[in-house]
C-alpha cells in the first residue's frame, strides 16, 4: 500500500487581493494533476469569494493530515483563529494579523511533519506595514521565522524561476542609491553557494553554472564606469571558482539575458532587484516563481503582486501560483523527508 504523501502548505495571503480568487481556480484545475494541497485561511472568506466569483467549489474544514484524503472531493482548509473581511480590492490593515498568522503556521506545520511545502499567496507589504509588520517583505520575515522555529540560522536569498530563465538578486528592497553600498564580496561568495547547492539538491544540476552580473554599464568596463565590479564582484567570483564551482563573471548586464546567452549558465547572480527581475518578468510574467533558498524549509510563491484591481472580478490568472505549487512539489519530492530536513 503506498503512502499517502504530505500535503503543499498554502498561506492565505491578503484576503482582499487575488490570493483567494487564484487558489479557488488553481483548485478547480489540479485535482487530477496529483499535488494535494490545503490552504490555511478563514474557509469563510473563501466560501464568499467562491460565491462571488461564480465558482462552484465546496470548502472542507480539516486537519492537515486529512488534507491529502479529502483533497480529491473538496478544498481543504486549516481555519485560522481569526476571521477576515476581506473585501475583493478594499484591503483592511484589520485583516492583517491573520495575513502573518498565516504565513508564521505554514512554518511551523511543515517543521512538524504535518506539510510539505510552504506556497504563500500574495501579500501587500503596505497593508502590513499599517499593521505593525517590522519586516521588508516575506523573505526576510521567513528567515526570522526560520531561525525562531527551527533553531537554526537561516540566509534567505531570493530565486526567481521559470522554465525559461532563473535569477537571483543579490540586494532585494533597497533603494538603488544604497545598492553599492550594501554589495559586498563575502555576501556574495555566501549567495553563489546557497544558489549552487540548491541546483544540485533540488533541480538536478550535478554542477550548476553560475553568472554573476556587474553592477555597472559594461560591467564597469575595466574600471572605467566605476571600480565595484573589480573590487566587488570578481573576487567574489574568484573565491568560488577556487571552491570549484563552475562560475563566471562580472559579465555586461545589457547582454546576458538574450536567447543564445541564456544557454550558457543555469542562473544568473544579478546586483539589484530591477537587475534581476526585469528580464524574467519579460520572457515569463505569467509563470515565473518566487523561490526562498537558503531556509531548512522549502518555500515557494507566485511571482506576483495581490493585483487588488483584479480581486472578485474572475479576471486574475492563476498560471505562477500553479507553477509555484508544481515546483514546490518538486522540491519535496527531491528532498526526501523534507519536513524535517
């Protein structure tokens, strides 16, 4: 008798955006593609939305461990303590307590053994930050939860996926004046591990090829367009080299992301946020994925915003949670045991 695998974790991001919308269709669609999920939410909120929406698909309360069982039936949802008004496009700073509380048990199941995966909806920072949320985004509170659940020290770093292409900023939200600054060689040393490990462990990449992009037009062009390119990245790229890591860099970001340079490396290392994500929101907006390496957990995420404009109207796509949730399986099913890891 084969055992019935552990459950995807979803989190119910801002109930006034696009998360619910998007998990009631992304439910609709994956019941035969194999990849049980529950979701951890006001199952109110869903059952209204579900209604709003015009989309017939029946709510079942559950305990995680049911969620893999009743999946092919009914939605399984993890009620939170709380409940949500969670208007289609009117967020509520008052919704936001179960927006964190979310994300916070989405960890703490999966260090028990009772989830996978995490996959967090959408969350708008903003709405959070009204709140009291002290954290840039949900990368960096992951990492805290990380630490304080696991015991163990994390390093977050963010990949962005997709078929076509895969990035890694190495400063995330910051304002581009402090980029420089904050672009250090033993951060970035410390990131091209991380990302090296992870595409060995969990993408099959027996040696993975690294890019890393320079900072500067030209990649500095020799020190002439400033001097972080020679001082910063290429030590960084020497260092790991030394490790043994097939790597190269700093390379001119303005030609690294057409179809023939794409075929070169398996990830690109960029600078800053804009650096990386431009490209792979250009070649994959719909189905790129939002990936936090670096944490004893995997965790996987649309690679998109709650579109509150969007919220109710049966408009939103559910192509990148999809993704996200197909990737996040992947991930577990390449890590064996991957709850306690």
């Amino acid at each position: 008798m084969s055992e019935i695998p552990l459950p995807l974790c979803l989190t119910q991001g801002d109930p006034s955006g696009i998360g619910p919308d998007i998990t009631l269709a992304l439910y609709r669609d994956a019941r035969a593609r194999g990849e049980p999920f529950f979701v951890l939410a006001d199952p109110d909120l869903l059952r209204r939305r579900a209604r709003q929406l015009g989309t017939p698909v029946e709510i079942a309360e559950t305990a995680p461990e049911e969620a893999a069982k009743i999946f092919p039936s009914a939605l399984p949802v993890v009620a939170l303590s709380a409940r949500v008004q969670g208007e289609p496009g009117r967020p509520d700073p008052g919704d936001a307590a179960a927006t964190i509380e979310s994300i916070a048990r989405a960890v703490e199941l999966v260090h028990a053994g009772r989830a996978a995966a995490v996959v967090t909806n959408p969350i708008a920072k903003s709405v959070l930050y009204r709140a009291g949320f002290a954290h840039p985004g949900h990368t960096e509170y992951l990492g805290e939860l990380a630490e304080k659940i696991f015991s163990r020290p994390a390093r977050p770093v963010m990949l962005l996926w997709s078929r076509e292409l895969a990035v890694v900023p190495a400063t995330i939200h910051v304002p581009l004046a402090q980029v420089p600054a904050l672009l250090k060689t033993d951060d970035l040393v410390e990131i091209g591990a991380i990302v090296a490990e992870a595409f060995r462990r969990y993408f099959g990449f027996q040696r993975p090829r690294l890019a890393f992009a320079g900072l500067n037009p030209q990649a500095g062009e020799d020190g002439a367009i400033g001097r972080e390119d020679i001082e910063i990245v290429a030590p960084a790229v020497a260092r790991l080299a030394a490790r043994g890591l097939d790597v190269r860099g700093p390379l001119p970001a303005d030609t690294m992301f057409h179809a023939a340079a794409r075929q070169s490396y398996d990830v690109a290392i960029c600078a800053y946020h804009d650096q990386a994500l431009i490209p792979i929101k250009t070649l994959a907006f719909d189905r790129g994925v939002n990936v936090t390496l670096g944490l004893p957990f995997i965790r996987t995420s649309p690679d998109h915003g709650t579109a509150f404009a969007l919220a109710g109207t049966g408009q939103a796509s559910e192509t990148s949670l999809a993704e996200a949730v197909a990737l996040a399986a992947r991930m577990a099913g390449a890590r064996p045991n991957a709850a306690r890891a």
